[in-house]
C-alpha cells in the first residue's frame, strides 16, 4: 500500500518499514502501533492500475467513502497494530481512532485464537470490517479453508473475501479500492458537514489522544484523530481531562515520518507537538480541546489491567531519582505499562511495575536496560495472590526483609487478615497463612485437530479444565480452558506454540480467584537469600522448580574467586544445592624457580584472602543474570 501510494519511495521500502524500533525489527514482531497517512487517487472509470493513471483530481481529497462510480483523490489514515495478545491495548486504541479495520489473517495459519479477540473489538467500536487473506502468494497457503474459515467466523459472502500477497503486491491494489468503497467517510460527532465539505471550524475542536511519545527537544508529542472542528499551529488548548494549558507547536501528518502541515481537522489523524515536560499529564484517551471553547471530553479508553509484575531496583540507591524520571519516560512511550513505587528492606527502594504479559515484560526490561543505560536488579516476575493470614503476628511475615510488613499489609485493622501479594520475597511462610487464592484464566486455544493430543497432554501438565472443543472451519478445533494465571506465566504459550509446530494460537482473560495451593522458593547464593530470585511455585512442583533455577543460576552466575553453593529453599528446608567451584589463579606463576617457601608463603597468602572474601559473603551478581533469570524463553 505504501508504495502504490507513493507514500515511501520504492528504494526506501524494506521489509516491517512501519517498525521503528530496533527491538521490533530484531524480533520480527511489531510492538507499537503506527499510523500513516497515505493518499491514493481513484478513478474507477478507468480500468487497469488507477495509481498509474497520473494527475492529480483537482476537487480537494476527500478522507474515504466513495459511491459507486465515483472517484478523486482520497486520503487514507492506517494504523499498523501489533498482532501479539500482549500488545491488544495498542489496538484497542487504534480501533477507537478509525472507521473500519481491515482483518487480516495470514492464509498459511488460518484463523488463529487472537483474530477472535481483535474482531470482538472491533465489532465492539461498531467498525466495517475488511477480511482480508495474506501470502497467497505462498506454496503453504491454504485459501479455500481458510475463506471457509472466515466465512464461518464473520458470518459472510465469500466474495467479501479479498486475498493478497505483501510480497508480490498481488490484490494490494484491488483491496485499496475496497477500503476506499467500503469504509464510510467520517463524519465530525458534533459538527454534521454537508457532503464532500472540507471542514473549516475554527475555534471548535474534539481531538483523542490515542498514543503518544516524547521527545527531548519538543515534550510530549500527542498522536490524535480529530473528530470535531480544526486544530491549527499556534492554537491556545486543553487536556479535558487532566487540565492543562499548552500551546500547538507544530501539528502534522504520518508519512510515516512526522510531517508538518498547517491544520488538522475533523476525520484526520496526525500529532500535536505541545512541549509539555512533566510526566503524567498526557495520558492515552484524553481529549484535546479549545482552551478558550472548551467541550467534554469523551469516554476515553479502559486502564488496561496487568497481569504479571516484577519489582525494579537500582543497583546503587542514588540512583532511584534516575530510574524514576527513566520509567516515567518509557510510560510515556508505553501506555499499558504502569509503576509504583515499592520498598523491600534488603534490595532498597524501587519500583513495582505491572505487565500485559511475559513478552511485554520482557520488552519493557529489555528497553529499561537499552534505552536509559541503568544498572539495574529485577526480580522474579510473579502474579498477585490473595492471601489470608492465620491470626497471627504480622512481625513474622517478611522474614528475609528489614520492612516489617509490606506496603500490601498496611491494611486496616479489620482487614488485616487478608493481603495482596505482588511481589514473591513478600509471600508469607507457610506456617503464617490459612489460605492463598490466585487468579484463573478463560482460554482459548485455536489448533489444527492433529495436535489436539500433544496439546491435552501440555494441558495436563499446566493444571488446565478443558471445557467445550469445537470443530472450526476444516480439520481445526477450537477448545475452551481454565487454567491458573501461574500455568499459563509458566511459558505455555511458547510450549504451546512448539507442540503444534507453531500453528497452535491462544487468546484469554482473566477469570475467577480460586484457592491455590502454592509456596515461596527462595534460592540462596552463599548462604543468603537473594531476594530478588524468590518465586512463588506449586507445591507439588517445588522441587522440580527448585533444581530448575538452581541450575539455572549455576550456569549463569560469572566464577569467583572462591567457592560458592547455590541452594534453592521452600517448605521448610533445602530442596536442591549446587556448589560452583572458585577460580583458580596460580599467584606464583611469575616466580620463576625460586624459593619454595616463597611460593608457599603467597599460596598461604591467597587463602587467607579467599577465606576474607568468603567471609565477606556478598557476591556480586552482574544485571544480565537478573534479566536472565527472569525469562522463561531462554531456560536451559
Ligand atoms: N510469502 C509471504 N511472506 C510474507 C508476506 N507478508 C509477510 N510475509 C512474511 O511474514 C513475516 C511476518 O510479516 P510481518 O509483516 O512482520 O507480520 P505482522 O502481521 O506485521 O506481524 P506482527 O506485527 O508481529 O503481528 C515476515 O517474515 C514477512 O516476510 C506475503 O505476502 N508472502
Ligand atoms: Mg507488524
């Protein structure tokens, strides 16, 4: 599209050229969405390849929806969106700042579990949707099924279908004209224009801020879709919601690269420069206005709701100030990321910061370490757990943390019995709680029918209820499940992505608390615990968790000087141990001949030494190793 609109040069064309940061194009995978706007002049009259028809129409452009026969130039907002259920904000977002969506769903794999959940969304937000099958290009490409497919699915004519090949640009074209034919032109909420009326309002203006980011130089830049009147450079305007002032600095387009232009106006999408440099003020789904004529802002979006959370610390407290300003920056390019403040005793102050999911964390980690060049300790990720405590002594609870009770704890007296736990180093011993409940799942998985099997038996392994199967299209079932949030955390999906040969899809929400039936594993480095690796693990599987992470550690934790045991803890008592051999450095190896008394009296000299080091006790363990730690995709 981008290139038979002429919106990026050919030779400036490269593959996933909508994904900006390095992470994204490293893995393959869009993370943030992206708007761009592109202009395309149909002529329906005319045959063959419109876009090579040449000259401009010179009626203005028009922002979509043409009647039959009808032509013009046109100009199309689009919204790259992630496709990884862990990235869903993003596209929620995006749904609420167009008119229809175009559903495209790889014709290798078929319809897979987070189609379902992107097409309720869009059908939510009242959207046209476009089916659309890609790669048909490909000789893995299963067409007529997967219309089948989507016939099934959207309820449709299969005519409605379109097929096209990003890489050969094959019905690219075609599916251009549809977009223009089927998605309605918008229509300001507040402000009805006349039919092909370019709006002028000025001093009237709904815009909603559907992301954002910063930048040094210029602040907050806001990404908006107007949606009433005009917003021009230089305008006085207001965030209806949190109430600040600013003044448009520059407002431009997406092409895809930030482009200036003199005004925006109703049906448009394109960003505000507001030189804002305070965090928390701009925030996803706020709407921009008037200062001078405010009007009400609109519903906004949903807080997303996290469902994994691990703590950050500094490796050295001064600097906290540094990671606070630092998290505060990645939020602003990171909607569905949120942080608190948290304080642990032994590992300082810190934050805790709540995940969509285990690829969100690992990405919102991986930019913390990339992007602002801080040292960093991070802790196991964990979900939440109700826990209620017998009556007893709170003193008790925190064991292996100076802080007494946890912030959780501080609960009014009538309360007491019952906290919220985040973080694993703060779940009580197993001697001081009556119960612990934790958060199921409502899963969908999605899978070719022969590896229903295989799968049954990974379903097994992570606690999951399976509930209805359904046959789906040809030879795929779709089979509804229950299982603990913890199961799934527990690499599922990469499992099962493996054990259907990556055809297998899963989408989900969180259902009900059940009762759990888990313990703290802490793991000990030279006899101490490091907090930062204790984990919250299934009782019957405290074992297995525990030689798994003691293994692991081994492995990563750099040699020392002197011996080391790694020890994993829970229940009670030591369940697995390792010991790591120390270094040997030969500190006569420059002494040639010699005495040897002398070689001995400096032998005798670095035992002493080692002996002080391990008496020292802290070993000091590098950021990579935390990092490490924490995924499960790399798990030796
Ligand atoms: N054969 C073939 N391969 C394609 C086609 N379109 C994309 N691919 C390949 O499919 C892979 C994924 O392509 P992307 O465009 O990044 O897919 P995406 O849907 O944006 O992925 P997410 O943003 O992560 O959801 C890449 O390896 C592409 O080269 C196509 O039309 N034909
Ligand atoms: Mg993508």
């Amino acid at each position: 599209m981008l290139e038979i609109t002429h919106t990026i040069e050919t030779r400036k064309m490269r593959d996933q050229v909508l994904d900006s940061m390095d992470l994204e194009r490293e893995r393959g995978i869009t993370i943030k969405m992206q708007p761009v706007r592109m202009k395309y002049n149909y002529h329906p009259a005319l045959k063959g390849t419109p876009s090579q028809q040449g000259g401009e129409d010179s009626s203005p452009p028009k922002l979509g929806g043409v009647p039959e026969g009808g032509g013009g130039t046109f100009i199309l907002n689009l919204i790259d969106t992630p496709g990884h259920i862990d990235f869903s904000y993003e596209v929620s977002r995006a749904l609420k700042a167009v008119e229809g969506s175009i559903l495209l769903i790889d014709s290798t794999q078929g319809v897979q579990a987070q189609t379902l959940t992107t097409l309720a969304m869009a059908r939510e937000g009242g959207l046209k949707i476009i089916p659309v099958l890609s790669k048909i290009d490909s000789p893995l490409s299963r067409v007529s099924d997967v219309k089948e497919e989507v016939v099934k699915l959207l309820n449709c004519d299969p005519d409605e279908i379109l097929l096209v090949s990003g890489r050969t640009g094959e019905g690219v074209e075609n599916l251009l004209q549809e977009v223009i034919k089927r998605i309605p032109e918008p229509t300001p909420t507040l402000l009805p224009l006349a039919k092909g009326e370019v709006p002028k309002a000025e001093g009237v203006l709904r815009a909603l801020v559907f992301d954002f980011k910063y930048s040094n130089h210029r602040g907050v830049i806001v990404f908006v879709r107007v949606l009433d009147g005009r917003v021009t450079k230089g305008d006085t305007l207001l965030f209806a919601v949190s109430g600040e002032k600013f003044t448009a600095l520059e407002v431009g387009t997406f092409s895809p690269e930030e482009t200036p232009c003199e005004y925006l106006s109703a049906g448009e999408t394109g960003y505000i420069v507001t030189g804002i440099k305070k965090p928390g003020i701009a925030s996803v789904g706020d709407t921009i206005t008037m200062f001078k004529n405010p009007l009400p802002a609109f519903p906004g979006y949903m807080q997303p709701m996290p469902v994994v959370w691990a703590s950050v610390f500094p490796e050295d407290a001064d600097d906290f100030a540094e990671l606070k300003l630092s998290l505060g920056k990645l939020k602003l390019s990171d909607s569905a990321f949120s942080y608190e403040e948290e304080s642990s005793g032994s590992l300082g102050k810190g934050f805790r910061c709540g995940f969509l999911g285990m690829l969100h964390l690992e990405i919102i980690t991986e930019r913390l370490k990339r992007e602002f060049n801080l040292k960093l300790v991070i802790t196991t990720p964990s979900i939440t757990y109700e826990v209620i405590l017998k009556n007893s002594n709170q003193e008790k609870i925190y064991p292996h943390t100076n802080s007494l009770v946890a912030p959780e704890a501080r609960l009014k007296n009538d309360q007491r019995k019952s906290v919220r736990v985040y973080s694993p180093y703060f779940f009580p011993d197993d001697g001081l709680i009556e119960d612990v409940f934790e958060p199921w799942v409502d899963l969908k998985i999605i899978t070719p029918v022969e590896y229903i099997g295989n799968i049954m038996q990974l379903l097994f392994d992570h606690e999951g209820e399976i509930g209805e199967t359904d046959n789906f299209g040809d030879n795929r079932s779709s089979v509804s499940v229950t299982m603990p949030l913890r199961e799934l955390m527990r690499n599922f999906f990469d499992e099962l992505k493996s054990t259907s040969s990556g055809y297998g899809s899963i989408s989900y929400k969180i259902g009900e608390m059940r009762k759990a039936n888990v313990t703290r594993l802490d793991l000990l480095v030279a006899d101490e615990v490091v907090p930062a690796f204790s984990r919250v693990v299934s009782k019957k599987r405290a074992e297995e968790e525990a030689e798994e992470a003691v293994s692991k550690l081994a492995e990563l934790l750099p040699r020392q000087m002197f011996s080391l045991k790694i020890q994993g803890k829970a229940l009670g008592r030591i369940i697995s141990s390792r010991s790591l051999s120390g270094m040997k450095k030969d500190v006569t190896q420059h002494m040639y001949g010699g005495d040897i008394t002398r070689k001995m009296k400096l032998r005798e000299k670095q035992k002493k030494g080692k002996k002080k080091m391990k008496e020292r006790g802290r070993v000091n363990i590098p950021q990579d190793v935390f990092l490490k730690m924490m995924r499960t995709s790399d798990k030796k």
